[in-house]
C-alpha cells in the first residue's frame, strides 16, 4: 500500500553504492538471515521485539530470506511460541487494513528451540535447525540477547562457538544494563570481547530510536537558525527530564538492583545530552558521531553529590485508591534506600558549553509520563519590552521544546504582540506537532535498531569508549551514595517529585519547564 515504507526511502541517506549495496542484500537469493531472540519466553521479547519484528515484516523491511527463532528454557513448540508471539501482534501500522494475513505469513516464518544458555550442545542444536532453514544460501546470524545481564556471557560464549554463522557476519544485540559501575562495565566488555570483535557488538538504548531523538541532529545541523544558537552564547540551561507516572511494577528485583540513575539517566538521558551537545561530525557514519559523542561525555564533570537530588516515593491515596510505595513491591528489600528519582547538575567543561548547567530529572510514579528536552535561551540584551514583562524575566526568554513522548512535538516559546491597538506582550508557540502534520504512525524505537542492527548500521548503538566515558561520569557518585547509605527524599506517588529537586534547580537560576 501506499502507506507502506519504501527501502529507498530508509536508505535515504545512505550513498547510490550503498542503497545498491543494501537492495541487493535483500532480494539476494543467496543471503539469508536469521534472527534469535535469546530470552524468547520474556516481557520484552513479547513486548517489544516479536512486534517490532513484525511490524518491519509488514512494512516490507527484512530480508527476502529470513527466519526467527526463539531461544530459551522453557519448553514451547513452534506453534506455542506462535500463540504467545500472536497475542502482542497489532495492526497498529494501518489500522483500516486487516493485516491478519500478514501476522500469519510472518507467524510461519518465527520457531523455537528450547535450551540452557551455557550449553554448546543446546545452541549446536539450535545452529543444525538454522542451517536447514538457511538451505545452503550464504547465512547471517543476529542474536538478540533479551536475557538477564548475569547470563549475557554464557550466552554470548555459547552463540558464538556453537551458533555463529559460517559465511556470512553474527551480530549480537545486547541490552541494558551494560554493567553497574565502570568496574563490572569493563568486566563486561573484556568477558564480551573473547568471544566477539567490537563490530559485532551491538548495545542496544532504546531511546537512540526513538525517532525525536533521531530528530535532534537534523534540527541542529540542517537549520542555519538553530546551530550558530547552539551554546554558551545562547543558552542558558538544557533540561533532560523523563517522568513515568507508574512504579516499579514487577520489575522491582530488578530496578533494586540498579535505580533510576543507572535505569535511566546513565544511558538513555545521557546518550540524548550527547547528541544534544556534540560538536558537528565529520559526516553522518557511525564513527564520526560516536567520536564526536565521546569527546563530549569525556569533556564532562563526573557528577557529585551536592548537585544532586535522590526521592524514592511513598504510599499516596488519592479518590479512594491507595497507590503503594516502592517499597510496598514484594520483590523489593524492605527499607530499601535505593532512589526512584533524582535531579542533578551536569557540566560540560569545553568552549562551546562552559559554565551551562545541563539539568537531568528522571522519576517513576510521578504526576505524569513523558521524556523532553528544555533547552532555555538568554534574555534578550537591553531588552525593550522588560517593562511589559515586568520583573519576571523568564516569561520573557525563548524556549525549545523538544517533546520525545508522548504527542510528539517541536516547540518554540516566542513573544509576541496581543493582536490590537495596545502594547501587550504575549507567549506563544511556533508548533511542529507531529500528528497534526504527519498523518503515517511513527515506528516504534525497537523498529529502528532492529533494522539498523541487520543492515550492520552503528549509528545508534553504544560503542565501548561511549560506555566507559559514560561510566567514568557516574560511578563515583554512584559509590559514594551507596557507601554514605543516603537516604532518598520521600515523595507521594503520583505527584510531582521531591521539593529538592526544585532547590537544586534554582541555585542555578532555572526552573524546571
Ligand atoms: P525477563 O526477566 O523476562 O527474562 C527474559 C528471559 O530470561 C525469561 O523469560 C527467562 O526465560 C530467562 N531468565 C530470567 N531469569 C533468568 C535467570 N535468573 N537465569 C536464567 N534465565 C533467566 O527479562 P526481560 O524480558 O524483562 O528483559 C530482558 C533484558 O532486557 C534484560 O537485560 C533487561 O534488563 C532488558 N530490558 C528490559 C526492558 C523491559 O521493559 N522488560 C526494558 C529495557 C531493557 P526462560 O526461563 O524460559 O529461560
Ligand atoms: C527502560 C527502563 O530502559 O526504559 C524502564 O529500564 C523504563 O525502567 C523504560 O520504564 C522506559 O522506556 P519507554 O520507551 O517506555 O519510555
């Protein structure tokens, strides 16, 4: 349908040579690939990546020749995965088109092989059903560990002795978390490297596919408006905020484990503050981004503790509904200390962005759910119309919102004049709102690297020196708070998160968008 996703268009800014090179790779009769979930039994391969993958199935995105298989313990038949796998399928992409043949069509293309995930024998077994599958054509392996991060090496070992492809290239996605500290990371990294070479590594954060977040570096770098603004000059402050206006439920073991400042601002609020602030790259391969990246992490502050703020949040009813406390989660210690919320003040010491407070708020149970970016421009110098203003001098100032989700948007606050025959300033928005303009639904983030990890694209995964600068920023905070046993602010569940946060923001002169 005309709804449907051309290759080209995915390719678009890929080179003739290359889109040549990438077309023929999916009609090639003698290509196959073969994609495993590793951890197929679990909530995000049923979340997140049998529909990512058939959502690219229907959008005519993967290889002529591909297969699906499910790995994992328990004990399933082809067709019980199929049942399972079924359930989580929507027509989510086009609505009025009943895409019930198509989920059936993709459903015969997906298998399942049970086994443990330290043993050859298991994944050897697994590797003789690929190869009937892949019938003599030239066989390339994507291995999605979708597992706990405890078994990633046993896995990793396994795949790649006992299942790694013959003639063709074995890639492997790893999800989060990459490690606890800069210690375990690099443990991580040197275990993952004595079975795989840095290019067969692909570190999966979502919110690199997120497609505003794909977005920023067009704005920034295609709109002559945007770039020459883009610094100390300019800017006053950066905002990183993600809010999620549910708990931890039924990932508290987990989440105790790790909390907010490793679940999300390690990697995912500070992955889009290095795309934010890194200088122009060389051009839009892989390398030249991530270098670019690098240097920005490695030219910031490690973070401390008296420019952050920790919350954990407490019991709240509300109309009758009790709504638990962190705490309250069965599968989370009691008197746990570890933080569901925190605030902090990063610093990134280069010209561009000396002296910028770059402001990250990340918090579960909160009043609402929703990711942004807040970048707050100067006042404007001698600026004529403080009077109208008055002393409130933040109304006055330009603001760029850039809304990830939910309802995506593009905002910017300007002035104005009230139409009429006074003078009376007013605030008001220039919206790119993205329902309003885009009519097709936007792929889910999943989609993206799924896609970007077959075509061997590295854009948007995390490379090595990315994670140790990442770490190196956040561990020791991370030590000390463990070692001082601080105790987080308690917050209301549902509301708007510890009063600190707003303390902290206002030793900086901001307040929070
Ligand atoms: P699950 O806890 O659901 O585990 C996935 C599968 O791994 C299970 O179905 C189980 O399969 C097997 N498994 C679970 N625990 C163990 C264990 N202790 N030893 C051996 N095997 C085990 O994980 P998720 O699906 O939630 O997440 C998978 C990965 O993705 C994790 O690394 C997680 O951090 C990451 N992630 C998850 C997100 C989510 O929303 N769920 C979001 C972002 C990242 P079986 O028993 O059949 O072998
Ligand atoms: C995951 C975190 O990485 O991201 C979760 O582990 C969080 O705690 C999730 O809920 C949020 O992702 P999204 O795409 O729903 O904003």
């Amino acid at each position: 349908t005309t709804q449907k996703l051309l290759k080209s268009e995915l390719l678009s800014f890929t080179s003739a040579e290359e889109s040549q090179a990438e077309a023929s790779f999916y009609n090639n009769e003698n290509e196959s690939v073969s994609i495993t979930v590793v951890g197929a039994s679990g909530d995000l391969a049923k979340k997140k990546i049998f529909p990512a993958l058939f959502a690219l199935y229907y959008e005519d995105c993967l290889p002529k020749h591909f297969t699906i298989f499910g790995y994992a313990r328990s004990k399933m038949t082809d067709a019980e995965l199929r049942t399972m796998v079924s359930k989580t399928l929507t027509c989510r992409i086009d609505k009025r088109e009943n895409c019930g043949e198509k989920m059936d069509e993709f459903l015969k293309r997906c298998f399942y092989h049970s086994g443990q995930y330290d043993s050859q024998e298991n994944f050897a077994a697994l590797d003789k059903k690929l190869k009937e599958h892949e019938n003599g054509k030239a066989s390339n392996r994507l291995f999605y560990l979708s597992i706990p991060p405890n078994i990633f090496i046993d896995a990793v070992k396994c795949a790649s002795s006992s299942a790694s492809s013959g003639n063709g290239w074995t890639r492997v996605i790893v999800e989060k978390p990459f490690g606890r500290d800069s210690e375990s990371s690099a443990a991580l990294t040197k275990s993952l490297k004595q079975y795989l070479r840095e290019d067969q590594i692909f570190r999966i954060d979502h919110y690199l596919g997120k497609e505003l977040v794909e977005n920023l570096s067009v704005l920034r770098f295609s709109n002559l408006i945007f770039e020459p603004l883009w610094s100390r000059q300019y800017i006053r402050n950066v905002q990183f905020i993600f809010s999620e206006d549910f708990g931890t439920e039924g990932r508290g073991g987990y989440f105790d484990n790790y909390g907010i400042i490793r679940d999300i601002m390690q990697n995912h609020l500070l992955q889009i503050l290095a795309l934010f602030a890194m200088e122009t790259p060389v051009s839009l391969d892989a390398e030249d981004i991530r270098n670019e990246k690098v240097k920005v992490l490695r030219s910031m502050r490690p973070l401390e503790l008296g420019t952050m703020v920790i919350g954990q949040y407490k019991s709240h009813t509300k109309g009758g509904v009790t709504y638990p406390a962190y705490t309250d989660d069965k599968t989370v210690p009691k008197g746990s200390l570890t933080p569901t919320f925190a605030a902090a003040a990063l610093f990134i010491d280069n010209a561009r962005w000396d002296g910028v407070p770059f402001l990250m708020k990340a918090g579960k149970a909160l009043h609402k759910k929703g990711a942004e970016i807040r970048v707050q421009f100067r006042h404007v110098p001698g600026n004529l119309y403080n009077r109208t203003f008055g002393t409130d001098l933040d109304r006055a100032t330009n603001e760029l919102v850039i809304r990830v989700q939910p309802d995506e948007a593009i905002y910017l606050k300007i002035n104005n004049k009230v139409p009429g025959l006074g003078m009376k300033l007013d605030r008001s928005h220039l919206n790119l709102h993205y329902a309003a303009r885009y009519s097709k639904e936007i792929p889910d983030a999943y989609e993206r690297l799924l896609l970007d990890a077959i075509e061997g694209e590295r854009r948007l995964f995390i490379r090595s020196d990315e994670l140790d600068a990442a770490w190196s920023l956040f561990t020791p905070v991370l030590k000390e708070l463990e070692e001082k046993r601080v105790v987080p602010e308690y917050y209301p569940y549902g509301s708007r998160g510890p009063v600190g946060a707003h303390y902290l923001a206002a030793r900086y002169n901001v307040r929070w968008g």
